[in-house]
C-alpha cells in the first residue's frame, strides 16, 4: 500500500484549544515546582517510546497530548513492512527529544482502538494534539516524508494549541515520575467552569470562569474559556439555514455578520470568520463599526493571540480600520 499524505490544516476544536492552553499551563507549574524542588521535570529518551493498550489509552495518549503531540503507530507481529517503519518511528522519536511521544499499539491486541480511528491497513500512522486526532500516513513511508510529517506536526501543535512537548534528561531513568504540579489558587472554580461545559450548562460555566477574572482580570485559562464559552453561548439557539441566508441576503448589516461569523468560528472556519468581519469592518460605520470590532476582537481571544490566524488577522483590521 502507498503512503498517503494527510493534510493537517485547519484543525480547530474550541475544546482542544481550551484543554492545550490549560495542560500548558500545568505542565509549565510543573517544571517550575520540580526545578524549585532540585528536579528537572524530565523524562529519559527511553520514555519517548511506549506501548499503549486499550486500558491505558485515555492516560497514555489523550491525557499526555494536552503536553506533547503523541504519534500514534499501529503495528502487528505478522506485518513486514511495520518491522521496517517501527524502527525509523522509534529513532526518529528519541531523535527529536521530547517533541514528539511514539505510542505504538498492536492491532492484534486492540481491535477497538483500530476500529475507533477507522485504521483500513497497516502500518497506520496517527497523530493526537490536544485530543484531537489527527491521520499521518499508512503504509512505510521513507524517512525524509516521515520527518517533513512530523516537522509540519511539531509546528501544528505548537503554533495553534501552544504545546511545546516535553523536557528530556539524558540522564534520567526510565519511568521516573515527573513531580506533580500543586493546585493553584482557582483550579476548583477553573474545574467547576470546565464540568458546566461538559454538562452543557453553558451559563454555569460563564458565571465560573466570571468569578475566576473578578479576582484575576488577566488570566489567560479563564479569558479563553469565557470567551469559548459565550461563543457557544450565543450560537445555542440559532438557526445555521437562516443566519447564513440573512448573512447572504444582508453583506451591510452589522449583526447578520456577526452571528455567521460566530457560526463560522464554531465551525472551525477560522479565516472565514475573520475575514467576514473585517470585509464588515470596511463596509460600516459609527457604532456598528465598533460593535463588528469587538466581536473581532472577542473571535481572537477564542482561537488565542499566538494563532498566525489571529496574527494576520490583526494586521488586515489595521488595514481596515486606518
């Protein structure tokens, strides 16, 4: 079977998004509190590569993607050209030093999980970020398009869920424990603000991540989870046909615009968002202007600053606005 490219971009889940942004900010208090404590917070190379099963799945992968892109490899004993793609899978791992975890699962083994991503033959390639996952490739792929797979995966996870990966100790031992971070001062109300959204209790989860920013206006985890959260807040009760059909109908009024862009966002059509509001931003004036703005503003703070999404979209407003 030939290796089949898959493309990466325009991967967005506002869920994901919000759970990369929280892990970042776990695993960075981890690795303050472990160097304060005399440690390094590291893992050894020999912990880049691990076995997975169906029972240790959610800890393994979907647990540790909100730190690291855990690249999935999808194996059996009987397979010949797993026994060449394994071994390039397992060196390039320890090669890239903690940007990257390979999980590698026996299909034999775990028939559910192959079944759960819809693996058609093997070797599989996938990826996980964030929860999120993500098809590579399947079949044996050379090298040279595994690393320009993997490269493209390190900037995805980076660039648009602010995962940095894991800090590696060359001497470290295998299966030595990371220090576990101290709860900070708004985890009960940042947990309770997360359970609301899980629940779809979209106001309890407003109230929760209100009351984290009464105390602290500037935290990023609470900004980003109410600004998540009232996007989903105000597209609960639309009608997707008639707020596209009123957008169409209406490319001058302020709120049609608004309400298909917030549509577009949840969608994951980032650069349709933004670009349909800074086409709005252009064709208005006074306070409709200004409301089509913030909104714009209030999109950027959903998707996060760092997103070159977000980036380039400032630099277009600019353009629009002066």
């Amino acid at each position: 079977m030939q290796p089949r490219n898959m493309s990466m971009s325009g991967v967005v889940d506002l869920a994901a998004v919000k759970a990369a942004q929280e892990a970042k900010a776990k695993a960075e208090q981890t690795r303050a509190e472990a160097a304060r404590q005399g440690g390094t917070g590291a893992v050894a190379p020999a912990d880049l590569v691990i076995d997975v099963d169906e029972a240790g799945f959610e800890r393994d992968v979907l647990q540790r993607s909100a730190e690291v892109p855990v690249v999935i490899d999808f194996w059996a004993e009987w397979c010949q050209p797993c026994k060449q793609l394994s071994p390039v899978l397992e060196r390039l791992a320890v090669e890239y030093a903690g940007r990257i975890l390979l999980a590698k699962i026996d299909v034999d083994a775990n028939q559910m999980l192959m079944q759960q991503f819809g693996v058609q033959g093997i070797p599989a390639v996938f990826a996980v970020v964030a929860g999120q996952a993500l098809p590579l490739f399947q079949g044996a792929a050379g090298e040279q398009q595994i690393r320009e797979t993997l490269d493209q995966l390190v900037q995805v996870a980076e660039q648009r869920f602010g995962i940095t990966g894991l800090s590696v100790d060359a001497d470290a031992q295998p299966g030595d424990t990371v220090t576990e971070a101290p709860e900070g001062p708004y985890d009960a109300a940042l947990n309770a603000a997360a359970d609301a959204l899980d629940a779809g209790d979209l106001a309890g989860a407003v109230r929760a991540y209100k009351n984290v920013l009464a105390d602290d206006p500037a935290h990023p985890e609470a900004k980003l989870g109410l600004a998540q959260a009232e996007l989903l807040q105000r597209v609960q009760g639309f009608d997707p046909q008639k707020v596209r059909r009123e957008a169409a109908d209406q490319p001058r009024d302020a709120a049609a615009q608004i309400a298909a862009a917030d549509l577009d966002l949840v969608g994951g059509h980032v650069e349709d968002a933004f670009g349909r509001l800074i086409e709005a931003v252009r064709h208005t004036a006074g306070d409709d202007r200004d409301t089509v703005r913030r909104r714009l503003l209030e999109l950027f703070e959903v998707v996060g600053p760092d997103d070159p999404r977000v980036i380039g979209a400032r630099r277009a407003l600019a353009r629009a606005l002066f």
